[in-house]
C-alpha cells in the first residue's frame, strides 16, 4: 500500500507540472493583453511599462512560470507586497490576493458538492438497486426509462425551467444564493436546495443506470450463484455477496464525479450565480486573469487526482480480489 501511495503521489506531482505549464503557456496564446486592460485608453508606454512589472509580466515568459511555481513553496514579493507560501500571486483584475480568494470561494463549492452528492448518491443507489432487484417488472422499466430521459438533459436547460416554476412561477422557494453555515443553517439549505435538486436530476440518472448494471453483472456471477445454490437467502446474497462488488464502478465514478465538483462546479454555479470556484474561474477567463486562472486550476486539478487516488486505494477493501500490485 505504501508504495502505491509512493508511486501514485509521484505522478500526481508530474501531472500537476504538466497542467501548470500547458495552462501558463496557452494563455499568452490569447490575445489580449492585461497591463492593456488594466492601463485604459489613454495609456502611455511609461505607464504600461510600470503596470507590467507590477503584474510581473514584465519577464521573459519562461522566467514568469519559473517564478510563479518558486512563488507556490517559497513565497514571493510582489509591488502589492509580501506573498508568503503557498503563493499563487496576486489577481490582475482587482489585485486581491489569489491563495485568499480561493479559500473564500471553496465553502460554496464544498456546500454545493457534498448536499448534492449525499442526494444524488442515495437516490441514484437506491434506485438502481430497486431496478436491479426487480428485474424485468414495472418498477425496472419505470427507473429505466426515467434515467434514461433524465440523463439526456443539461443543468443549464434544467435549472433556469426549476427556478421558473418553484421561485418565479409558484414562489415556493427563493432564488439560489449562499449564506454561510456556521451564520444561518436555514439561510444555507434553503439558498443551496434548488441547486442540489438540479444536480440530483442529473447524475441521479447516471448512477441509476450504472448501479443497475452493475449490479446485474454481479448477480450473474458464480460466486453469487453458488451463495444461492447452498441455501442463502436472496436477500442476504443480494447485499452480502452482488452489493459489494457492483460498487467498484460506482466508486470510481463517484470519485472522479467529486473530485471535479470540489473543483468546481462551472455550469451548475454559473447558471445559478453561486460565488464558488466554477464561477471564480470562468469570470477568470473572462477577465484575462492569469493568477487567477493558474490557481483555480491547480487547485481544481490536485482535487481531481486526490479523489483518483483514493478511489485506487479504496478497491482493495471493496473487493479482496482487487490488488494494488
């Protein structure tokens, strides 16, 4: 275990240096210049010169992203001031610090994420299972069907037609915003409930299908059928036996699913105005912000790998068969 853990974590640094130099180096591939933006239409050449070294783009571009990276672990000192480690510079937009913007926008990613996927885990689950269990029967054909349909939508179709019905049509429920938990837990479920409905429309319908899939396949193997042939009990052998190994596909699914809403939900946030990290790097982008953009990209990346290699880990005590050798 501990040398899969060695390995793993070592190619997660390689991948993380490759995500960091790919996304430093495309972005001068756009063209739009940021100590343009930021100097306005009466700029003078003196004053774009100082507005570039105050950015620190005023370097050769291989000796910004070799600073930027010696910034992340030692720190850097920038015309803004002191930027102690982890240092991920100082946004181009409105100068706030990068590392502190992060932090403040992860708690509405962190929200979102985990309320939606307690939701959308449970009933995707449980309806698989159902489906599974009732092969063949109306109650299969009706989950079926409906996963099928549901998974075919899109948040950005689905969320404006809920807010539309239940707040501007109805009034039953307010429109989508963040209240912090540890201020207003009423304020943060009720501003967060619309959000994780939408979610759970949508990869409810996945995990229904992969679990009933899954768990077809499982009740098809022979160690399930000896179970049975020896006198078990369907439901005993249904849970004991094909449960626990139709969630090898269901965790690394799941892993990979919460690793990329932890690093931000883009569309679900955009499309409901939550100020988390989906949000925070499409304005980014928008806005030409490099540091920004480098550091929810990082952020977002090592989230993703983290979860992958939880996944990996978590096999072995899934299923004995599975080894990590």
């Amino acid at each position: 275990m501990l040398r899969f853990l060695v390995r793993r974590s070592l190619g997660a640094m390689v991948i993380l240096l490759i995500i960091s130099a790919v996304t430093f180096f495309l972005f001068y591939a756009v063209p739009r210049d940021p100590a343009m933006l930021a100097c306005g239409k009466n700029c003078t050449p003196d004053a774009l010169e100082v507005i570039r070294k105050n950015m620190g783009i005023d370097e050769p571009i291989p000796m910004q992203y070799w600073h930027f990276m010696i910034g992340i672990f030692a720190g850097r000192t920038f015309a803004q001031g002191a930027c102690p480690a982890p240092c991920f510079g100082y946004s181009f937009a409105n100068s706030d610090p990068v590392w502190d913007t992060i932090l403040d926008r992860f708690p509405t990613t962190v929200s979102l994420t985990v309320g939606g996927a307690i939701v959308f885990l449970v009933i995707g689950l449980g309806a698989g299972m159902i489906a599974a269990w009732k092969r063949g029967t109306f109650a299969d054909k009706l989950f079926s069907t409906g996963s099928l349909v549901l998974s075919s939508m899109q948040i950005y179709f689905v969320g404006p037609l809920v807010m539309a019905l239940l707040v501007f049509n109805l009034g039953l429920l307010d429109q989508p915003s963040y209240v912090p938990l540890s201020e207003d837990p009423a304020g943060w479920f009720m501003g967060l409930l619309i959000p994780w409905m939408v979610i759970q429309i949508i990869f409810t319908a996945n995990y229904t299908r992969l679990s009933r899939s899954s768990m077809i396949e499982q009740l098809a193997e022979d160690h399930v059928r000896t179970a049975r042939a020896k006198g078990m009990s369907g439901k005993f052998v249904f849970f004991r036996y094909a449960w626990r190994g139709s969630l090898i596909p269901i965790v690394t699914i799941f892993g990979v699913d919460l690793g990329s809403l932890l690093g931000g939900a883009m569309i679900t946030e955009w499309t409901f105005s939550l100020p988390g990290l989906g949000k925070l790097a499409v304005d980014s982008v928008a806005n030409t912000d490099l540091p920004m953009v480098m550091g929810v990209m990082l952020f977002s990346a090592t989230f993703i790998i983290l979860f992958n290699v939880i996944v990996d880990a978590a096999y072995a005590f899934i299923d004995p068969r599975v080894r990590l050798a």
